[in-house]
C-alpha cells in the first residue's frame, strides 16, 4: 500500500507529505534510544518535526509543507549516522483538490487552509483497518461513492467487535504480551496507506487515538503513562504531515475507568507540542464532558442522542465554548434493539439539517442487524440506509451556502433560520408539515425595500422548486419584515421541508 | 433602619451577624488610608474578616460565626487606635427559620449550611432599594407574601429607569461629580437594612455587583479598576456577615463594553479573596457566556429565552459545567411591546417546572405596561401577573421532593422525568394534553415487584389527586419498568399536567 509520500528530488505539492528516509542504526531499541528531528526552512520560518523509526534500521522524517517554493532541511539525531543531514525539498502548487489542512474559521465553522469552506458532513467506522483486506477495499469502495468527507476511525482495535486483528500497534504477542517499548511498524504502514487513501478520497480522517472498547483485553486502553506519551508522538510523527488528519484524543474518553482529566489534558499537550501543523483537536465523551474552553481544544466533539432534534438545543453549545461544534455521535440509524442504534433514515437526516441551521456539525453512522456481525459503525463494508443519498444532497445545499458558514438568525424565538443576515436564509421545519409560510425575516439586516427569490426544497425526495417572481419586504412591528403584500408560500403539508431565501442583488 | 447587627455582649446566633464598632480617626481619607481588620478564633480555627469606614470617625468589623459558643477576636490596623483590640463573643443556637447561608450541594443543587435543601425559586427586581420609601415598603410587603426565596438586586441604581435616586455609593454630586475615592455611608446604611429586611423574610440577596445600565450617566458602570477593586472589597466587608448573600458580578455583563473578560475574572477573585465564608459566586450574561468552569464561579445564573421550554434543552448546560445552573432570566411575565416582557402566566409557570425537572433553577420576574412607570422587575412594588400563586403551588411541591435535588432520569429521551431512580418520579408534560399516561419508567434503580403510589398534578389550578390503589412494576424491553397489568394513569386532556410517582416501602 501507497503511503502517499514523496521522497528524494520529487517535488512535492503544498500540503503534500515530503519523506526523508535514512539508513540509522538497527541495535538496541531505536524506538527508546533514537532521537530524531528535522528543521524545515524557508526565509525566516523554521518547522520542526519529529522523527520515527520504521524498523529494519531505516527512521523516516515526514513533513508537510504549507508553502511553495525551496525549502532546506537539517536533521538532529544523538546518532551519529542520522544527525547533520542536510538537503532541499521544492515545493509545487497543490494539484486540484489539495486544499490543505483543514482548520477553525469565524468561530465555528470550518474551512481548508486554501479558504475553502469545509461543510463537515461526517460518519463514523471505529475499527475499518482492522478488518480483513477484502472488507476494508469494500469500505473504500463505499466511501468513494458516499457523502461523507470526515471519517471517525481508531487507531487501536476494537475488542466489541470480537474477531482478532492480524495487525498490531506494538510487537509481543496477543493478547497481552506486549513489549510497549517496541512498535510494530508493519501495523503503521498498513495505517499510513489507509489514511493517504481516505486524502485521496478527500476525506478528513479523524483518527480516535485512545477508546474504551478494549476493556483491558490487549490493554491498550490502559497503558502507562509513558507509554501513552511515546505512542502519541510516534502517531504524531507518522501522521502529521497528511493533510486530512485530525486528532481526536479519544472516543467516549470518560468511560475509559483507567484515566483522569489530568492525563486527557497531559494527551492533548503531548500531541499540540508535537504537531507543528496544528492539526484540529478534539476529545469525544459519553456522559461528561470535557472542558472544552481548555486552549487545546479547537472544537467540540460531541456525543447526544437528543440535542440535535431541535435546533434551540443544538445552538446552546456554541455559546459556552465559541467554538465549531460537532455533534459526532447522535444515534444512528439502524434497527438493532439498542435505542441508540433505531434511528429511521429520515431520523437521521433530520438531525443534519438541525445541526446546520444552529450553526453546528453531525456525524452519521448505521448499525443494521447483520447474520456476519459486519455494520458500517463497527467494521465498515457497505451502506444499508437511506439517509446517505440524502445527506449527499444535503450536502450540496450546504456547498452553497455562504462560505462563512451558517450562521442561526434571531436566536431564543424557535425560529428555524440561519444563514447570513440580509443575504442568506435557510430555514428547515423539521417533522411538522405546514401547508403555508407567511413570508417573515428576522429584521437583522433587513431594510425596506429588498428584494428576495425563493427555493422550496423538499430534503427527503432531494428537489428544490425555484418559486415563480419575487418577494419585497416591509418592516412589520419591532421584530420583522415580511413581503409587502403579506403574501405567503404554499407547501405540500409534508415534514422535512425546507426553504432557500436569498437576496437579489 | 435596622442593619440586623449584635453587638457589645449581647449574644449572636450562629450564622448571625456580630458587629464590633471602634471609634477611629476621621482625618484624612479613612477610605483610602486606614487598614483594618480582624481575626476571630475558636478553638484552632481562625476567620479573617475585613473591616469597613463608616464615616464620623466609626469604623466597623462585620463577622458571621458558623459555629456556635466562644469566640475572641483581635484587631489588627495600621492606626493605633484600632489595632490590638481584642474581645469575645458568645454564639448561640440559630433561631428558627435560620439554617445558615446557601451553598452547592450534591454538585447541581443547593443546601442551607445547616442541611436544608434550598429550592431556589427566584425573583429580580433591580432597582428596588433606589425607589422612594413608600415603594421599598411595599415591594417588602409584596416579597413577604410571595414565594420566592431569592432576589435579585443591583448595588449600583438604575439609569434605564429615568429618575434620579437619592443615595449614591460615592461622595459627590450627581451625575458625574463623584469623589471615588469615599463612599457615601448612607448609602451603603440603607442598603445594610434592606438586605437584613429579605434575611428576616427568608430571601436570598443576589446582589448584583455591576450592570451595564448606567450607560455612563454616573460612570459606575466604567470605574477605574482599583475603584472596582475597593468597591468590591467594601461592599465584602459590608455584606458578607449577611447569610442570605450571593455575590453576582453582574447582570449582563457581556454588555459592559468597558470591562474584559480579565476585568471579570480579577472581580471574582477580588471577592473570593476578601469572603471568608464562601457565598456564592456568579456571573449573568447577555448573549456571551463566561466561562463556568472557572473555579471561582459557584453556579451558572444564565439567560436564556428558551431553553427552559424543554427539558431537553434546560439539562445540556449542567453537564457542561457540572455545577448548579439557575436560569435567572427566561424572559418575563408582562405584556410590553418587546418580546423579552411578553409571556403568560401560563408560560412563566411552564419555565420553572421544566426547569425543575431538567435538574436546574429559574428565575421569575414580570413587566406590565403601568401609567406611572413601575414595574417588578425594575422598580418593584406590587405583583400584577398570574405566575406568583402557581409558583407558591410549585415551590411547595419542590420542598416535597427528595432533599438531594431533582436529577433528570434517563436523558437524551425525550422523557420528562426526574427525581431520585427507584424512589421518587416527577414527570411534567408541558404544554402537550394527554388523556392517558401508560405507566413506564425507565430502568435505573427499579426492580420487579416495586410498588408506587401516583398523584394527578394539575400545576396551573394548583391541585393534586392521588389515585385510588398501587401500580406494580414488572421489566418491558431493554429500558423500562410498566405496571405489571399494562394499567394506564387516566389524564384530563389539558396543558400543565404533572405527575407524582413515589416508591411504597
């Protein structure tokens, strides 16, 4: 499998992954006795990126450029046969699609480093790569016809899922006879070529470093602490200079018995301190929250079964922390009897489209009885439900949406509307099923006088019905403008139905 | 008017207030130059209080005993005459109606120190203490029948209500003619009364520390910083012996343009430094929220007009913080023109019990178009709307819940119940009307063969019905308990329905 590196003299795209890779010593334990960095140089900047041994006497350094141009390098290693190296790295213009990094823009929303918006429409397989070859080519497969550009996935295996894994992070033997000093590189490499697929795909990997479904069984989930330490660098290293990787401490990290805030705080720090990019960071819970006002944290990453139903519920969050919100986990759909695993398609679907018009983000994921034991949630394979076609739409309506992102309009009045004040609306009524709209806007940057057109947009059967002429507005009372000749817009009484509103220059 | 002091030999109640007076200097600036204060001693404990000028040559020392029998204190001053002097104090037994000040407990609820549960049913009335006479009477007579037990109140008086009053904070010359540097102890003397009038009524003072509606017509609202900090540790000194006092910082604070988030930060450390007794600390915003998880901040006192209409909304915060959450400000009862000051009765009441059943606190307060300009929430004086009587109802049905709070059962489900899990449910269904409550709870707690007495709670025509027999549980599906002959509770059709389900022995 491709790591999507490149190394020697190939130039190397902005935001593509260059890799310098050197003969070093193989004796003792390179993973412990070998330190090894690079500084990257170009005028007065300097990047600074650590270094991994990848077995077999060969350590690689990894580095994503964010600029075009000539960069330099210089290694530092207390090996002799690694330290001093110097050489060059020519840096292209990213090829179509390589939009960088993904970060945090205007608070809470997000957007490529190149200013592309990035309209997170999100899903979740935890333990994809764990899989056998044929169900992870099929996963792919899947994901390239799907909608979704982030993916939840583990790092560590899933012991939920039963089944042992013929790859794993350390050498020893399973269950439990690890050596934690020692990585298993081959467990790695087969990572690395997962996660330069998912780039090509352009899908953000959001990779779950620690999670709570071992339950002690190969003890991952309870390592010490310097183990952690050293595995979070190690990731860090191999990982950071793929553009799609985002960092997510943890998956329902308070059910993890075994650890205390302190050493989720410690998490994050080791991981900020060794990221040179700034990927984006966040840390998923079950029951408690973290405190995601904490520096590190550059959006939240929620789990509620519930918040997401009703868009003055899905809002509140945003205001405790100014932060994107990401409502990664809010059921799914499925037919299991677990109530978290029930949710109809349109259930599902319902929850993005409220998680839009609050100004938040929602993950997806399925989980259908299955006589193999395979659901997309746990393993990946195919897509069962009937909400990824429509999320495909949903997110098309989204890409259109003002690149700022969508914003809620007249907050605290149950008034299902966000967009951007006097030029965009976008309102969704959810399961009721209103036959009629009295045309009304919020009056924050409205002014008699202008002039509007208007799409009906049914989110379930995916069509959007531009409405014939266009609408004027009046103020009316302290609050609103509505059309100056009170008129309304017909609906069909169906639920699910939204409406596009934007201003005519 | 009486400041509700002992003093000289005469004993003090615990969680009284005891008050040396020394007759000091009067040259100079007291306020600025004279340092006192004083250390009581009971047994190997020692609180330090502050002491406070309170002009002609008086100077005062405040002390709040949480233990009963002998004290002794020492003065300490940088002026001879008030350092070194040493005395004692006898403290007795509270009086009834006295259980100490209110504190945190059980994480999201609140206790009188002496153990007893605080339900806080809240009030505001900013500017009450800067009416006239006759209206201070008045709203006094109104509190004393009315059910709340906690006032919010501004220090500071109000600009937004037009007229001047006739007591400043400072020395000078209205509006803009201040001596910063000297209170005004007449002031200061007639709140001390007010303060120890609601103590006597059984009323919290949430005495609000600034606001921004000066706007800059006396400047209180943009002192310089070392003014804020003397205010601040005067207003401490002053109040602190007080058992009925909160600290809030401020209303709306987020509108204060001239203050920063390290203003606000400094404020609450100023207070928590100068308070030996811990009372309780919070900040109140407008549409920007501080961050509660600062360790200074007690409780959350939010505003937010909406989302006490769900139960599923009002919980989100408490998990954010993990920390009492009283939404102070829900909009209010009234019938203005602004949508702020437009809820029914009915509405209002709704407020506290979703509230109640989402495991947090809500705050009342009305506004009616009046010819002469008073209303509750600004000015106080006689209550108009229809919410007080219920909120008697509501506040008596909360004293009989289980003295560990109100927690929310079984989240994320859109089920309206709370209580304590296998003992004591309280579900509300709002504005929805059922006809017919099929017995179920959900599981936590509950075991077969459990056995429950139900009560009919009509909350708005104030009655409860308790049904003839007893429901016996057995286990339905993965998550609830039913009446083991699949029985339903017979509801009348109309909105504001509760029920009552308490565990027989």
């Amino acid at each position: 499998m491709d790591a999507g590196m490149a190394g020697g003299n190939t130039p190397v795209e902005r935001w593509g992954s260059f890799e310098l890779q050197l003969k070093g010593p193989d004796s003792g334990n390179p993973f412990l006795e070998v330190d090894l960095s690079a500084e990257f140089r170009q005028g007065g900047r300097t990047v600074r990126v650590g270094g991994f041994y990848d077995g077999d006497g060969l350590y690689h350094i990894r580095f994503m450029p964010d600029s075009v141009g000539s960069w330099t390098y210089t290694t530092r290693s207390n090996r002799p046969a690694l330290d001093g190296k110097t050489g060059q790295v020519t840096v292209v213009p990213p090829r179509s699609g390589n939009h960088g990094p993904v970060g945090v823009r205007h608070t809470f929303h997000f957007a490529y480093a190149d200013g592309t918006p990035f309209w997170q429409v999100g899903t979740t397989s935890y333990a994809w790569t764990h899989q056998s070859e044929a169900l992870q080519r099929q996963t792919l497969q899947t994901l390239a016809g799907a909608p979704f550009n982030k993916l939840r996935m583990a790092v560590f295996p899933n012991h939920d899922d039963r089944g042992e894994p013929s790859l794993f992070p350390f050498q020893g033997k399973a269950p439990l006879g690890w050596d934690f000093t020692r990585f298993d590189p081959a467990f790695f490499r087969h990572l690395d070529g997962r996660v330069a697929q998912l780039r090509a795909l352009g899908i953000e990997a959001d990779l779950i470093l620690f999670h709570p479904y071992d339950k002690g069984h190969w003890g991952f989930d309870r390592m010490p602490p310097e183990v952690d330490a050293r595995y979070l660098r190690y990731v860090v290293a191999r990982y950071g200079a793929y553009r799609n990787v985002w960092w997510s401490m943890a998956n329902e990290f308070d059910l993890m018995r075994e650890k205390s805030m302190a050493d989720w705080d410690r998490a994050f720090q080791v991981v900020q301190a060794a990221d040179p990019y700034g990927h984006l960071r966040s840390i998923h819970h079950s029951l408690r929250l973290y405190d995601n006002n904490k520096p590190w944290v550059t959006h939240a990453s929620l789990q509620n079964g519930s918040a997401v139903e009703d868009a003055e519920r899905a809002v509140l969050y945003r205001d405790v922390w100014n932060k994107p919100v990401v409502f990664d986990e809010v059921k799914y759909e499925g037919d299991i009897e677990r109530r978290w695993g029930q949710l109809s398609a349109e259930e599902m679907v319902l929850r993005f489209w409220i998680g839009a018009i609050s100004g938040t983000y929602v993950g997806h994921s399925e989980i259908f009885d299955d006589p193999q034991g395979v659901s997309w949630l746990a393993k990946g394979g195919t897509l069962r439900g009937g909400s990824p076609a429509r999320l495909a739409f949903f997110r098309r309506i989204l890409s259109d949406s003002p690149p700022e992102g969508l914003e809620p309009i007249d907050k605290w009045q149950d008034y299902p509307w966000a967009g951007k004040p006097g030029a965009y609306y976008l309102g969704y009524f959810g399961r009721a099923t209103p036959r009629n709209w009295p045309f009304a806007l919020a009056k924050p940057g409205l002014a008699e006088g202008m002039r509007f057109r208007v799409e009906i947009i049914d989110t379930w059967n995916m069509t959007v019905a531009q409405l014939d002429g266009t609408f004027e507005i009046k103020k009316q009372g302290l609050y609103s403008f509505v059309d100056k000749d009170a008129r309304s817009i017909a609906l069909p009484g169906r639920p699910y139905m939204a409406l596009r509103i934007v201003r005519l220059a």
